[in-house]
C-alpha cells in the first residue's frame, strides 16, 4: 500500500502506546477441545431461542435504552432496588464505564496481581495510572494493603481470575471499612462460589458489584453483563453509557435465561462437581492446584521427571495445542507462568483432557 500522498494521522500518544487485550484463543471449526475462556460446555435454556426468535420482528425498533424489564428481574433476583442495577454490553462494557466514570490521570486504578488482564487496558485508554497489589504464592487477600493501596477505585476479582481462590464477605466488608475509594467487586465467577457480596450493598455505598451472563449463564456470544451499587452510583453510570448499549436480542435472550434460573442451577451444580473431580485428580497427581470457587482450575504441571515451572507449563500448553486443546497459559508473571488455567467443561472433555495429559507425561519429548 503506496502511503505517499497522505500521513497516517497520529493517535494520541497514550493510545500509539499502549498494546490491545489479548483475548483467549477463539479458534474457527468445532473439532477443537475449548477450555481456554472458561465458556460454559452446556447449551443454553431452550427458552432463549423462543425469546429471540419472537424478537426478531422488533428489529426496526430501537431497544429499551436502559434494559429495563431485565434490569428489575436482576433486581429481583438480589432482591436490590431496579435504581441499583444497571445493564452492559458484557460485563466488560460495565467495567469500562466505572473506569471512564471514577478514574484518570489523576485518580489512579487499583488491582490485584495476578488478575483479570482487561482493568490496567481501560486504565491505559483513560490515562489512569494502575496500582497493583501483588499477592503471594499462598493468593491471601491483603486487605490492608487494598484499603491504603490510594486507588480512586480498586477492581477486586472474586473469585479471582485466573487462581479461582474466592475471598470471603467479611474480608471484603473488611476493606469497604477502611477504603476511600470506589471498590469493585468483579464477580464473574460467583455463580460458582460459596458466596457473594451481594449483601453488603445495603451498606456501604462504596461497593460496586459487577456480574455477567457469559460464564454461569452460557451466553458468552450474547454479550450482557450488569452491575449492582447505590443508585447514585448507577446515576453516574447511566450518563457515561451508549444510550443503546444492550441490543434487543440480548435484552429479551437475557431475561429468558433469567426466567429459567432452576435450568441453570443445575448445570452449576454439575460444573461445581466435575471441578471437584478434576481437583482430586490433579492433587492426587501432586499438581499444585489452587482451590477454585470458578469454573475453572488454576494448576501447576509437573512432568515426568518431577520438574514444574515456566517451561513444563508451556511446554503441556503447546502439546495440547497441538492435538486441538485449548487450554490458557500466562507467561508474563512469575506467578502465573508455571500454570495452566483450565476451564471445567464436561466429565467427558476432562477425560480426554485427561488421556492428553497422560499421554504427555507417557511419551512426549519433554526438554
Ligand atoms: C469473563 C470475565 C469478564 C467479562 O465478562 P463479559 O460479560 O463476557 O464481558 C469480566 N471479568 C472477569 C474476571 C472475567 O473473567
């Protein structure tokens, strides 16, 4: 391409910069063996498609810009006020607005490391400087050092992504008691944990609770995530957002999958069990693992001499890989390049994640 008439216009300098997320791999044809995005393995409620499919004739109609029958069932089912809930195009569209709303260069991003890898790219795009407080092998919550950490707002992932380790109530009542900022609680994952902060909403207004239909719900590809805070909180939201943002068919497709919460309590309280299995697996197998409250596993491989580290863990990354297995390696950190995060799918996915894994440390020319 000839570039000799017109200069590529210049981004601001922050943006030129900065790097683009990387997503886990979304590979084209269905022969592969995805546990890398932690997806959902169970289809969704038939109920879904008969909401969409009614939908459809509602197309030439703009959507309800603030979602709002979906938004009072969310509140129903926390049993918040509809004033404390608002939709997103995803959870990641909700974490978007809470950055541009509550930080820039001057009001800084805090976040645990290892976390979710998305929270210091909005930060970059906003100028916002990030604090990170880093965690130790043993993953406990620091809640002190959260409080005084000076961030503007703090993304707590809970459970954590990608350790799975969930972190109590109390602790982060703990922190809501001490911190001057925003606190996000991103519960991704909860669907899948012991318990939520859900009820420490009613008192403290500093707390921002983020959820998404992707992971419990299936519903990935639909895009719709939501948070819950004081309506003050969610006022503030509702000025920054796309006045569309939440598209018709993932409007009514959400509140389907909403309706129909005892389909989904069983496919949780299955994922739940197999990740339980999978667990004893790999310890038994003397893989340290993480005890997870997600549907996925955070584990340290270990081949056949007995060796674990960054190269063992990607070198059963590339393996699997190559025989259609996906599976998520995080190579940047210390504390995360000796592990694989593992997405629970079915009792039948684990077991050829399984026989790949054997035959690995069976047969695989392992340098
Ligand atoms: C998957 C994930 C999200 C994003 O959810 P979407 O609703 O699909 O945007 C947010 N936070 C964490 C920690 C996640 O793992």
């Amino acid at each position: 391409m000839s570039r000799t008439h017109k200069n590529v216009p210049q981004a601001l300098p922050h943006i030129e910069a900065m790097a683009p997320y990387t997503p886990g791999e979304q590979p084209d044809g269905d022969d592969w063996l995805k546990l890398n995005t932690n997806e959902n393995p169970y289809p969704p409620s038939p109920r879904i498609g008969e909401a969409i499919a009614s939908e459809l004739q509602r197309l030439p109609l703009y959507p309800g810009p603030k979602s709002e029958p979906l938004r009072q069932a969310i509140a129903d089912f926390h049993r918040v006020d509809p004033a404390q809930a608002l939709v997103g195009n995803g959870s990641d569209d909700v974490l978007n607005l809470l950055i541009r709303a509550f930080s820039d260069s001057g009001a800084s991003v805090g976040m645990l490391e290892p976390g979710y890898s998305l929270y210091p790219i909005l930060a970059g795009i906003q100028k916002a400087p990030v604090r990170k407080v880093l965690c130790g092998r043993d993953m406990l919550l620091e809640t002190g050092k959260i409080a005084h950490s000076g961030a503007a707002i703090f993304f707590l992932t809970s459970p954590n992504a990608p350790t799975g380790v969930g972190y109590s109530r109390g602790q982060i009542a703990a922190i809501l008691e001490e911190f001057g900022g925003l606190l996000v609680v991103d519960e991704a994952y909860a669907a899948f944990a012991r318990e939520d902060a859900v009820p420490l909403l009613g008192k403290y207004p500093n707390l921002a609770i983020t959820r998404t239909f992707s992971k419990s719900h299936g519903l990935a590809g639909l895009r719709v995530g939501y948070v819950l805070a004081a309506p003050e909180v969610i006022e503030i939201l509702d000025r920054v957002r796309d006045s569309y943002n939440v598209n018709r068919l993932s409007q009514a497709g959400a509140l389907a999958a909403f309706g129909d919460q005892e389909y989904y309590r069983k496919i949780i309280e299955k994922i739940n069990f197999t990740r339980e299995c999978f667990y004893r697996v790999l310890r038994d197998r003397n893989w340290f693992t993480y005890p997870s409250q997600a549907n996925f596993l955070f584990t340290e491989p270990r081949n056949s001499r007995g060796e674990t580290g960054a190269e063992v863990a990607e070198n059963l990354f590339k393996y699997l890989r190559k025989r259609k297995i996906l599976v998520r390696y995080f190579g940047g950190s210390s504390l995360t390049a000796g592990f694989l995060r593992i997405s629970v799918g079915t009792d039948k996915q684990m077991n050829l994640l399984l026989e790949a894994i054997d035959s690995w440390i069976n047969h695989a020319q392992q340098k």
